[in-house]
C-alpha cells in the first residue's frame, strides 16, 4: 500500500462512528442528523477501493 493510500485509509476511519451512527439510528420521521458534508471525500473512497480492487486481484481471490 503506498504512503498515499494508506493517508486515504486512515482518513476514512474518521468517519466510523458518523456511519455507524446512521446505520444503527432507529428509523423516525424526523430528519437525520447526517447530511452529505459529513461524508468523507469521494476521491479518498475511490483511492482505497481502487487499492482493495489491486489487492485482491493480486492475490486471486474473486
């Protein structure tokens, strides 16, 4: 994994509880509390995916 990546990796994690808190909020009416700035930047998820894809190609795994 190049320096980068993992950058793009580590900035990710940061937003683990942000999910999390809207995976597991009961469902109501009223309106959520994330909002699409609190979502990562595309590029970083693009970045580590891409890496995942390259990863797994690598190794054969399907």
């Amino acid at each position: 994994m190049q320096r980068t990546d993992k950058a793009h990796a580590q900035e990710l994690v940061r937003f683990k509880e942000i999910a999390h808190d809207a995976l597991h909020r009961p469902i109501s009416s009223s309106l959520p509390l994330i909002t699409m700035a609190d979502l990562p930047a595309p590029a970083r998820l693009r970045a580590v995916l891409h890496e995942l894809v390259t990863v797994l190609t690598k190794t054969g795994a399907s």
